[in-house]
C-alpha cells in the first residue's frame, strides 16, 4: 500500500508525495524535492529534518522520544507540533498525513 503525504513548502505550495510503510517520513520528503538535509541520516544528531505536523495529525502520530524532544529544543522555528522527519516510520494510518517545512529550512547538501 502506496501511503499519500503531503508536504507545504515554506511558499504554501502543496507536493503530494507517497511512500511505503516503514519508510522515514525524511526520505519520502528528499524523494519529493523536500528541503530537508537530514545531516546525521537519521541518527537524531541533528535538527536539520525538523518539520510542523498538521495539528489534526500530530496526536494521531507516535509520540516523540526524549531523546527528540532533545533535539528539536535545536531547531529554528519550532512549534508545539515540531518533529523531526527521521523519527516517523510511516505506516498505512498515516494516509493522507500533511506536513509543514518550515520557512528556516534550506537543504545545503546540493552546495
């Protein structure tokens, strides 16, 4: 099953993306042309996959680690509903989960 996400890009532009279930939410963003580093490849040492779950969507997700909540106290323009990509497998009750990137995300890594 063929999981629907959509990603807001800091210009309110919406990119209907999908993945598999047990794919990071980070590489379904990178595949879509998302602005998200992912710098440490998901070893949760850095911020720079930090997205904004939409609110009818975050209690839905798993709830962050400590050690993410950790993480996130990193990054730029952080909301109550702040999470990093790399830390949400998807799975098929993800269907249809929206995402926003914030506007202090640039990926860096085409340079």
């Amino acid at each position: 099953m063929s999981i629907a996400i959509t990603f807001v890009t800091a210009k309110g532009e919406r990119v209907e993306a999908h993945g598999e279930p047990g794919v990071p939410l980070l590489e379904v963003a990178q595949a879509a042309g998302m602005p998200l580093e992912g710098t440490c490849e998901g070893q949760m040492a850095c911020s720079t996959c930090h997205v904004i779950v939409a609110s009818d969507w975050f209690d839905r997700l798993p709830e962050a680690s400590e050690e993410e909540e950790d993480m996130l106290d990193l990054a730029a323009g952080v909301q109550r509903t702040s999470r990093l990509s790399c830390q949400i497998d998807l799975t098929e009750e993800m269907d249809g989960l929206e995402v926003r990137i914030p506007s202090e995300s640039h990926d860096m890594s085409g340079f």
